[in-house]
C-alpha cells in the first residue's frame, strides 16, 4: 500500500512479537520472524520487535507511554531500541 502512494517505508516493526510467561518463558503466540522476513523482502530495515507487555496496553489506556510511565522496564527497552535504529537513517537527513 505505501508503495501505491508513494509514502517511503522507513523499516519494519514486529508487533505482537512474544509473550514472556511468568516463568520467564517466551512464547511466541502468533509465530515469529515475519517482520525479519517482509523487510529482508522489501530490502528495508528491520527496526525490532515489540513483545506483548500489559504495561504498553496499560499506559495507552492511561495516556502515559511506556517509555514515560516505565523508562527502566523490558517494554520500553523495546520501544527505545527502534527508536535509535529509526535515528540512524533519519539522523543523515536531520542532522540529527
């Protein structure tokens, strides 16, 4: 679709990545690796992976993001990763 329009696709995100059980076990409920695979298809960046945290559906509802209401937590991590693979190639155009 973004190629119809023109829009540049500036990488791609997993979403929905993993579940990390209590235990610490990670369960990958809708499969893993189509993120990798579709940017390694369309020879864009791949940006990273967000897992399922209810601390990211919880801070929407609240307004707050993550990265805001829990800097230190794995969710945020995740979010704060992408963020600094997207400045890379931004950075050169911003002069960020």
């Amino acid at each position: 679709m973004f190629e119809k329009v023109n829009v540049p696709i500036l990488g791609i995100v997993e979403n929905m990545s993993y579940f990390t059980a209590p235990d610490g076990t990670r369960v990958e409920i809708f499969g893993h690796g189509g993120g990798r695979g579709e940017a390694a298809r369309k020879g864009v960046t791949f940006l990273g992976e967000i897992p399922l945290f209810t601390a990211i559906r919880e801070g929407g509802d609240r307004g707050v993001p993550v990265v805001m209401g829990e800097p230190d937590s794995a969710a945020a991590r995740a979010f704060m990763a992408i963020a600094e693979n997207l400045q890379r190639p931004l950075g050169s155009h911003l002069n960020i």
